[in-house]
C-alpha cells in the first residue's frame, strides 16, 4: 500500500519525522587534541576580559554618568516608623476616670488610645468585671463552634504537638 493510499483509508495522518535538535557546538573556539591512550584533551580559552579604564566618552548609560544630581537625604521619610511614646504617669485623677468609663462599659483599648498609654496598663488599673469577661468567653466559644472541621482538626493536632515539647 502506497503512501497515498495509506492517508486515504487512516484516520490520522502520518506522524512526521523528529530528529533531534542540532544545537550549536559550545565550544568553537576550543581546541581539541588526541592523547596518546586516545582519550581527547578539550583546550578552552578565558573569554577576552574588559578594558580595565573607562573612558568617559565609552559611557553609553546616562545613569553611569557622575553628573546626576544627588538628592538630600535629609528630607526623605524615615525607614524605620517611629514607636509611639505611652504615659504611663498619670494622674489619680486620671486613673479614677478610667476607672469609672470602664465601669460604664468602655473597652481597654478605646481607653488606651484616649488617655495616650497601653491597654495593658489599662487592664491593670481598672480591669474588666467578671460578666464582661465571661461574655467574652461565650463569644470566643461561638466563634470556635463556628469553624470547620478541617480547622478544628490542625489546631488539635497544633495543641498535641505542643505537648510533646
């Protein structure tokens, strides 16, 4: 059967030949030598190295050039933010108004950012009321009895591993 004759009747053609890449040789500028026991000793030349000055004519980069102006560094904005400085000397005064907002239902840290110090602080001078911190606590369990199970899972697993330490 022909090759004609072949496509006819074939659902598909005929697959075309692959022969492999011919990629080109890495090493022309090698030189190659047989040894006496007939092994081959490849030769291969450093590649030429760049002219050791620069002439300020070569320079085809303007952002080489020397002549770019500089900008004051003086008025650039600070890389590291600066930590915010807490008053941790207040008043009686002070503390007794914390006190009593936090009686009237003011969260820690609403209290914090008001009177300019941690809510560590404020949960040490007036701390939460006992029904506060147990409605927090239903809370936080609605909240896990919320998730799934795949997070339930790693974070029993998580405590498991905890123990081990």
């Amino acid at each position: 059967m022909n090759q004609f004759t072949r496509r006819l009747f074939s659902s598909t053609s005929t697959r075309a030949v692959t022969r492999p890449i011919s990629r080109p040789d890495p090493l022309k500028n090698a030189s190659k030598f047989t040894l006496e026991d007939g092994s081959e000793f490849i030769v291969r030349p450093p590649p030429s190295s760049a002219e050791a000055y620069v002439d300020a004519n070569s320079v085809v980069s303007p952002l080489l050039n020397n002549d770019t102006p500089r900008v004051d560094a003086s008025n650039a904005p600070s890389l590291h933010s600066r930590k915010k400085t807490l008053n941790f000397n207040l008043s009686e005064a002070e503390i007794n108004e914390i006190r009593n907002l936090r009686s009237e239902g003011h969260s820690g840290s609403s209290l914090a950012k008001r009177f300019n110090c941690s809510s560590a602080f404020v949960a040490m001078v007036a701390p939460a009321t006992k029904s506060e911190r147990q409605s927090q606590k239903l809370a936080q369990q609605a909240q896990k009895d919320a998730w799934g199970f795949n997070k339930k899972l790693s974070r029993a697993e998580r405590q498991k591993r905890k123990e081990f330490w």
